[in-house]
C-alpha cells in the first residue's frame, strides 16, 4: 500500500546515517506532500465534514456502522455468533440508534476472544499489533491496518488546527520517548517529515529541562506536544528557576492522560498559551478535541460512534449527566471493535456548540483511567507511569502488573504470569524497564498470583505508599492530587 504512513514507518526504521543524509533535503518539501495522497484526500474529507449539519451525519455514521458490522458478520467468527444471538442484522442497520441491539464488549472480550475477532490471519504486512498496557493493569493486545496513521494523523491536524497550528510548523515533543544521547548534550531526535524535536522525557531532570529550554529557545515558532504531566514537569521547572517560557511557543498541545483543571490553569499561566486537550485510545473509537473558548470536547462524528451509557446501558441524553464512554471504531478493520466499553467517563452537554456551531456531541470532564500516577526517585524526580506503558513487548507475557513503592528510588514491579512466561522474561522485563528508568530507581521484578484491587475497585499502575509532604513549591500537585 502506497500510503503516507507506511512511508513514515519507513522512515522511523531507516538506518540513522541515512537519516542525517535526507534529512536537509525533507526539510525542504512540503510535509502534506511527504505524506502522500491517502492523508491528503482525509484531510479535506475531515475539514469539510466538520461542518456537515446532524442530519447528514448520521447518514454517514448509518453507512459506515452498516459497513463495519457487514464486515465483523462476513469474516469475524466471533461476531457472527454475537449478532446472530442477539437477533442483529447489519443490513437492516437504519439509524445509528439501531447498534443498540448488540451487546456492548470490554477489554476481557478481546483477551478471550482476539483470534476470532479477527476479519483476516492478522500476520500480514499491512497488520501491526498493538500492545498496551489497557486499564487496571492488565495488558491488552490487538491488531489493526498499518494504514490507519495518515487517516488518524488527518483528524489531529485538523483538531491542532484549532489553536493555530499548522502542517510545516515545528512540534516540540515531550511525550515519553526513549531518544538517544545527541551530541552528549542531550537525549533528543529530529523527525524532519513532521519537523518534530523530540526530547527524551522518560523522566526528566533540571538538567535535562534546562538544556531543552535552551534547545526550545532557537526553534522560532512552534508548539509543545506533550503529556499533561510532562508539560506540567516543564511548567513547574519555569516556575521553580524563574525562568521565562520559550518565546516561540505558540500553543500546547496536551493528550493521553486527564488533565486536572488547576493543573491546567498553572500551565496557561506559566506558558502564557493555550492548552488543547484532545481525548483519544489506541484503540481509535471515539476521538474528542476542545473548542477553544467554547464549552468541553467536541467528538469527531466520522472518526467513530461515540454512545455515552449509564449504569443500566441506557444513552446519556440529558446536559450535566455522567457516563461511559462506548465507542465503535471506523478505523480499524482488522479488529473490528463494535460497542466497546473504554472504561472512561464523561459529562454529557449536548449535540451542537453555541461558540462555533459545530453539530457534534458535546462532553466536559472527561476522566480516563489514565490517572497521573508516578514513581519517585531519590531525588525527588517523578516519573509518571503513562512512560513506563510500552507499546511494545515489554509485557507480552504478563497478564497483569503494578509497581509498589515506598521508598524514592527504589521499587518492586509485580507481575502476573500469562500463557508462555518463562524464567528468562523476569530478567528480560527488568532489562527493559532499566533501560528506560536510566537505573534512576531500583527495581525488583517479582511473580505473583494476583494483584489486589484497590480501594477504590479497580487497580492501579502504582500502588504508590510514599506519603508527600506539603511541599510549598509544588502546590498545584496537591490540589490534583485528592
Ligand atoms: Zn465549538
């Protein structure tokens, strides 16, 4: 397949002399043409269709949930019974209300079920799998086309494109990356198709934030791309030195994990920029952008089937009420994921924004089970855990796991074997994490039977027992942190 993404893919593998080389040369065209066709005809599909009245929305969310379900009965064996129980015909799909029908599905649905959920044998070229670390600590893997970034990158650009970013303009990026040493100044890499600086912030130091800034500082125009916690490790560093923000910054860009209301108004301060927060999962269901000075998230209506459902399964139509987030994906057609429940919770406000007249649903306070939880070093440094959640092998044998720390700079890592854990993946797995935690904390790696869920009913990432002292330099942490 001759799409953006897979040259992109391509790049990223590429071997780094031959990188330097090109680089100079890619600087110079325009990144929407380096990106091929296939994103360029979604970008004006995604630019139009946000101003399509409801009506005609629906329409295309009716086609697309009737193709999607066609497709789950045709090949998924899996889905075939589920509809075939449930008395559900995919052709007879006539409103987008019509889903209801089918029995909504969770993360343990896919772990039980994943080879029949398939459409087609998923070890295909054109099929990456996916491994994350999914909510309560136990991974989930699936798959999904290679081709889905330049119709996922489409969507960003065009929610970027709310705070005044455009193609072409630089992106500093502090998103939990493990980068390389550069030059023996810093850990940083240079993404020349995207203009993207990427600075190392698997965890972050002063000395490291300080050289960054400095690094910032020479980038002209541009805007930060960040974890919230990470942008906030940047905005209290600001704080703390007295420093001033970047004069190029234009605009903060924050996704992946919840961003906490005070946390964010600290950032805006200190950045003295906008913060755009933008919800999404890996799993590429329901994808919501905020409408800067209008009111909460707006959800893309061709970018998946968002329901929001109460305890009982009934839909959230009602402004001010709560409820979970139930997506059905557009994107992915390898692993179709029809009425899935993410496990995140919004405040439903409506169907139409008063600011920009955009007719898409309308929801506030998102919380996903991405919670800011960290590990301390014994410096006092934290590392929040969304960096440790690898999207790669690290916990492929592992059904469950939780870090338990209750003293900085050192922690256990508990795991829960899976089908196929060997001797060897204990040592493996703690090879991995050490890498990337650069021996900041001390880790021991140990098997269990289960992992205890936590008060609150769910488990966590980090059963962190290190209790923080009032620290008057840090006071937007605590008012997060209840
Ligand atoms: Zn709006």
């Amino acid at each position: 397949m001759g799409c953006a993404w897979s040259r992109k893919n391509a790049w990223e593998s590429a071997p780094r002399w031959l990188k330097r080389g090109l680089a100079p040369l890619l600087g110079r065209v325009p990144p929407a043409w380096l990106l091929g066709r296939r994103f360029r005809n979604h970008l004006q599909f995604v630019r139009d269709a946000q101003w399509w009245p409801r009506a005609r929305t629906r329409m295309y969310q009716t086609a697309q949930l009737r193709r999607i379900c066609t497709l789950a009965a045709e090949r998924s064996v899996f889905y075939r019974r589920l509809f075939r129980e449930a008395g559900f015909r995919p052709e007879a799909l006539s409103c987008p209300e019509d889903l209801a029908a089918v029995p909504m599905i969770d993360k343990e649905t896919v772990r039980a079920n994943l080879p029949a959920m398939c459409t087609t044998p998923p070890m295909r070229p054109w099929v990456d799998r996916i491994a994350t670390a999914g909510t309560g600590g136990v991974p989930l893997e699936f798959y999904i086309g290679a081709d889905r970034s330049a119709v996922e990158f489409a969507y960003l650009l065009a929610s970027w494109e709310r705070i005044g970013w455009t193609l072409g303009t630089p992106l500093a990026v502090l998103r939990g990356e493990v980068v390389p040493a550069w030059r023996g100044i810093m850990r940083y890499g240079y993404d020349p198709m995207l203009r993207r600086h990427v600075y190392g912030s698997f965890d972050l130091t002063d000395a490291d934030l300080q050289a960054y800034l400095d690094h910032m500082n020479r980038l002209g125009r541009f805007y930060l791309h960040a974890y919230p916690s990470t942008a906030a490790a940047l905005a209290r560093h600001l704080h703390r030195t007295g420093r001033r923000a970047p004069l190029g910054l234009s605009g903060v860009i924050l996704e992946s994990e919840n961003v906490y209301p005070v946390q964010r108004q600290m950032m805006e301060d200190v950045f003295g920029r906008t913060c755009l927060c933008c919800y999404g999962q890996t799993e590429k269901l329901v994808l919501a952008v905020e409408c800067p000075g209008g009111e909460g998230y707006h959800v893309w209506p061709t970018y998946g089937y968002l329901e929001l459902i109460d305890e009982a399964g009934n839909p959230i139509t009602e402004c001010g009420r709560r409820g979970q987030i139930v997506g059905t994906g557009f994107i992915n057609t390898v692993v179709p994921f029809i009425r899935y429940r993410t496990g995140d919770e919004a405040t439903y406000l409506g169907q139409r924004c008063r600011l920009c007249g955009r007719e898409h649903p309308i929801l506030a306070d998102i919380r996903g089970h991405r919670l800011q939880e960290s590990l301390i070093t014994s410096d006092g440094d934290e590392i929040p855990w969304v960096a440790l959640n690898m999207h790669d092998d690290t916990f492929r044998q592992v059904r469950q796991f939780q870090f338990t720390q209750s003293t900085p700079g050192r922690a256990v890592l508990s795991v829960v074997p899976a089908a196929g854990f060997a001797a060897g993946d204990i040592e493996r797995i703690g090879r991995m994490l050490d890498m990337k935690l650069r021996n900041r904390i001390a880790l021991t790696v140990q098997v269990v039977d289960a992992i205890a869920p936590s008060g609150r009913g769910k488990a966590i990432y980090v059963d962190q027992r290190i209790e923080r002292a009032a620290d008057l330099s840090r006071p937007w942490e605590q008012a997060c942190s209840g």
